[in-house]
C-alpha cells in the first residue's frame, strides 16, 4: 500500500514536502498482534510475490477508474473486493455475470453497473466541457492573430504616410 511520508524538504511557502512511497505489511502466522509495517524494498517484492502483484494491479486499475472507497459499499466489502483483485468500479461492473454469483458479488456488481449506468450523464456533460474549454482556446488564439494583424496593418500604413511625405 502506499503511504504519505514527509520528507525533510519544505515548499517556498514554508509547508513540509511529502512523497507517496510503497509500504508493506508484515502480520506473524503464530503471534498476530506482532506487526512490522516498513517501506517495500526489492527484497519485500520478491518475497511477497502475490501481494506485489495485487499492490500494481490496484494501482493500475485506480489510474483507470473510480476506486471503491468513492462507491457506496462497506469498508469490509471493499476489502473483500480487494482480495479478489477489484480495486474499481469499472471492473466490477465489468465482471461477467457467471463469474460475480462464483464469487458471491453479484448485489455489488449490480450496484456498481447502476451507478456507472447513472454517472454516464455526467461524462456526458465533462466532454462537452472538455470540448467546450478547447474552442475557447481557440477563439483565444485567433483573437491575439488578429491583434496581431491589426498591428502589423496599422505599423504598414504609419510606414506608407511616412514615405509619402
């Protein structure tokens, strides 16, 4: 998992630095309460192969998607999510039906399709935004041309009046 560490470094405006490095957590089988929590390293990476795989899987998914802190579930169905390597929303809509009553999720995935079903709208509307923010550049960009243009007409006819005296 990662986790937000403070560096020694401080911003201009006197505010502390912090980084997102990779920790793991270590339980022992025999003595539960004993627990190490470490930054990862190599060695870790190797030793926990699965968990280090689960660890990027997530990763690349949250990239991708609506994690499933953001979704109306429990944090133990989030865990149990987890486990099975769902870290968003998108994927466990997209889990296939026979595979979601395998692993007795199909309540959580039907939720997560309705509420993709219900947020398509507000895609919708990012890109017209999106869209919309892109023409205003434009007509930005072809305001300052004709500025410019006007410059350069305006510095011609000053340079033509001169000559003609």
């Amino acid at each position: 998992y990662d986790r937000s560490v403070k560096t020694d470094e401080v911003t201009k405006d006197g505010f502390p630095v912090f980084k997102n490095v990779c920790f793991v957590e270590i339980r022992i089988k025999d003595n539960p309460s004993e627990i190490y929590d470490q930054p990862a390293t190599k060695d870790k990476f190797e030793r926990f192969p699965v968990a280090y795989a689960r660890y990027q899987l997530m990763k690349k998914q949250v990239q991708e998607g609506t994690p499933l802190e953001q979704f109306a579930l429990t944090a133990g169905e989030v865990e149990s999510l987890k486990i099975r390597g769902i870290f968003t929303v998108e994927a466990l809509a997209e889990l296939e039906e026979e595979k979601a009553v395998q692993l007795e999720i199909g309540r959580e995935r039907e939720l997560a399709q309705k509420f993709l079903s219900a947020s398509a709208h507000n895609s919708e509307i990012a890109s017209w935004q999106k869209q919309e923010d892109e023409y205003r550049q434009t007509i930005a960009q072809l305001q300052n041309k004709i500025e410019q243009l006007q410059a350069q007409i305006k510095n011609l006819q000053h340079t033509s009046n001169i000559k003609e005296n």
